[in-house]
C-alpha cells in the first residue's frame, strides 16, 4: 500500500511541477507585452489593455474588481498580478498567492510598478499556509482545473473564507463550444487525436494551454453540477458562464448575428463563473 501511495504522491508532484515549469517559462499574458521591456509600465499596460478590451471586456463586472474596498483579499495563483492589482485599484487589500517562484516576483514588481501595496508568497493552493477564516474574498481565475486535487484547493478556500465570506472562482466549463467544437470535434476526431488514442485531457493539455516550451499542464473541465458538488460546503452557489470570441468561429464569424453570438458566449462559453458564499 505504502508504495502505491508513494506512487500516486510522485505523480501528483510531477503535475504540479509541469504546471510549474509553464508558468516559469510562459507568464500568463506575458505575450501580449513581448515587444516591450519585460515588466516595464508599458509593458504591463499593454497586458492589461489585451485582457480587459479585447479577450474578455467582461471580466471586471463579472468578476467584481470595484465591489470589495477594504476587504481581505486572496488571491490563489495569481501569476502576473493582473486581475489582482484592479482589486487593489478597487480598494481590496491584496495577498497574492502562487505555486511558481517567478509568478511572485513578476506580481510583487507589478504592484511595485503602479505604486500599490501587496502580500505575495509562494505556497501550494492545496494547503494554504493561513489561519481559519483570514480572508473576506478568496478569488482564482483559471488556476484550479489545473491542480490535481481541486476539491481540496476549494476545501482550502472555505476554510481560510470568514463566515459570509465570498469566493469567486473561473473553472473551464465542460458544455463550452471550445471544449466541444475545438477540442473535441475538431482536435480530437477531425486531426484526429483521440483516434491515436489521446484522452481529452490529454489534448486540452496540449492544445489548451499551447506553448513552444511543451509545458502541457494538467487541465480538467467541469459542468455546473460537478462544481456544484466542488462547493457543496458553501451555502450559497451561483454560476455565470461567459468567454467566447467570434475568432473562434473561423470563417462563420462574419455571417452570426450578434444577438446569436451574445446567446452562445453566455450559455457556451469557455469560462465557468462560480460565485459561492460560505
């Protein structure tokens, strides 16, 4: 028993050392700054401007970025410190957490850039190193499907949340056109992926998170009830999807009324909003 244990804790050690390695080598965001100097003003206004204009408009509504002045905030892999430091524009008072050593350097020089104030360390999202109920606002964007065990990353959340605390957290959704139509159609059967025997983990690990160092992270997908059952031990669970831009309709982009494509981003999109209070 003791070896199979040993086993399954080395090849969960081996997932987040993958995820480590693609972080270390591709920040999150970092291309859309790469003609600039790397951490420079510019270069982090040129991320923020991509992030928030172009890729997903929605985010600082959905997500909340003006609504939590003066309130404790933690963020669980929060990479290059962007959506943290519009919370800390909004008032919130910022700890930023990551698995990758350059993450938190990257994130403490943001902040440092823009003249505001934060707490960075690095830990494992699966065992916070804080006290129970230390937090208002627990907040993770696109980190959690990527930790092997998310439901003790979420366990983890609503301890360190205080009672009527929020957590706000982006997982990829299992009924998106992007898992569907590009991963699985068009991935998997059309190239033909899944008939060389790859799972559909095993494309999104390739495909979702592509990047020329081969990181190839793990990545899971989940519907509203899978997360339903994540947050069971909130009392209180809402959902709200969104993420879809019209690039990914290829050649139909030009054609689907947006009345139409305003009705597939919310019900098909690529992000699952959980929105849950403990």
């Amino acid at each position: 028993m003791a070896s199979v244990e040993t086993k399954h804790e080395t090849l969960l050690q081996d997932e987040k050392q993958r995820a480590r390695d693609q972080w270390s080598h591709d920040p999150c965001g970092a291309e859309f700054g790469k003609d600039l100097e790397f951490g420079s003003r510019e270069f982090f206004d040129s991320v923020e401007k991509q992030r928030y204009r172009d890729y997903a408009p929605w985010m600082p509504r959905v997500m909340g970025f003006d609504q939590f002045a003066g309130k404790r905030l933690l963020e669980v892999g929060c990479g290059m410190g962007t959506d943290l430091l519009q919370f800390a524009r909004g008032g919130a008072i910022c700890t930023g957490a990551d698995l990758t050593p350059r993450s938190i350097e990257i994130s403490r020089r943001h902040f440092e850039v823009y003249g505001f104030p934060g707490t960075f360390l690095i830990t494992d999202g699966e065992r916070l190193p804080f006290p129970d109920e230390s937090f208002d606002v627990v907040y993770s964007n696109g980190v959690l499907h990527h930790t092997p065990d998310t439901a003790g990353a979420i366990h983890e959340i609503h301890r360190v949340l205080r009672p009527g605390g929020i957590a706000k957290v982006m997982l990829y959704y299992r009924h998106s056109l992007n898992y569907w139509g590009e991963m699985i159609l068009h991935r998997g059967l059309l190239r033909g992926e899944l008939l060389r025997g790859r799972s559909p983990e095993e494309i999104m690990s390739r495909w979702v998170e592509y990047s020329e160092k081969e990181g190839r992270p793990l990545v899971k997908v989940y519907s509203r009830t899978e997360a339903r059952k994540l947050f069971r031990d909130f009392k209180s669970v809402d959902f709200e999807v969104d993420q879809l831009t019209r690039a990914e309709f290829y050649r139909l982009s030009a054609v689907i009324p947006d009345q139409l494509f305003q009705f597939l981003r919310k019900h098909f999109g690529w992000n699952l909003i959980i929105t849950a209070t403990k």
